[in-house]
C-alpha cells in the first residue's frame, strides 16, 4: 500500500519542494510587476536647453551655474530624466545640484529652502562636455539649480 497522497505517486516532500518553488516564482513575478519594471526605460529624457536658461553662465573661476542669484529654478518633477545642456566646454569634474519646493530656491522673505540633491532625488545618468542628464527617481515636484565645476 502506498503512502503518497499527491499526484502520479508524489511523496508529501516532493509536493511542498514543487510549491516552494512555485510560491518563490509567483513572489518574484509579482515583485518586479509592482516594482514597475522596465516603466523608467519607457520614460523619454527632456531636454534642457540654455534657451530655456536664460541667466546661465559660467563666473570668473571656471563655475558654471543653471541660473545667476535671485533668477527662477529650472522645474524638476518626479520622475523626470532631463538632459541639461551647458556652456563649461568640458566634461565637468563636480556636478551639484540643488533643490527647492519653491521656483525662487532659497528666500528669506518666503522662508523658502534648497537643499544639495542625494540619493533618488539626483541620479546622475551622463555627463559630457555639453550636457549633464540625471533623473529624479522620486515622486516629489521641485525646482532644481544645476553648479558645475
């Protein structure tokens, strides 16, 4: 008399590896649904041109900046890739970049602050002599000030 209780005379060990193996399969699919996978790919890159910089420049020590003091912050929404393009004639050593919830940046009349971009906030994707791409993998609206070195 047999003592298997699955199919095709599977022994009860052999049943709870196939729904081991299963269950893992079944996290692992759902995991990279919910992490949307393969959507960051889909988003295109926006570019930003020193058009769209008016007061961009670059000062006497070689720093060049999104945007002179007191001038509106470029808008940096959540989730967006955007290809900046500067004036430095080089590949950049530093790339910083600030950011603010509010387009003026930092204003004491306002309280407005900025804060220096880490992490998700400031991924830097590609730097070259003319643009700097970096994405803001998070959900939060902002403005940004780009300072190159």
């Amino acid at each position: 008399m047999s003592t298997s209780s699955g199919p095709k005379g599977a022994s009860p060990s052999t049943l709870a590896t196939h729904i081991r193996h299963a269950s893992v399969g079944t996290f692992l699919a759902l995991s990279l649904a919910a992490s949307g996978c393969g959507e960051a790919d889909a988003q295109g890159v926006e570019d930003v041109t020193l058009f769209d910089l008016p007061s961009a420049g670059e000062d006497e020590w070689g720093i060049w900046q999104s945007n002179t003091e007191g001038a509106p912050w470029f808008r940096y929404r959540g989730g967006a890739r955007l290809r900046i393009e500067h004036a430095l004639g080089r590949v950049p050593r530093i790339v910083l970049l600030y950011v603010s919830f509010s387009e003026e940046g930092i204003d004491p009349d306002t309280g407005a602050t900025a804060g220096l971009a880490a992490g998700d906030m400031a991924r830097i994707l590609e730097v070259s002599d003319q643009t700097v791409t970096v994405h803001n993998d998070t959900n939060a609206n902002m403005f940004a000030r780009m300072v190159l070195h």
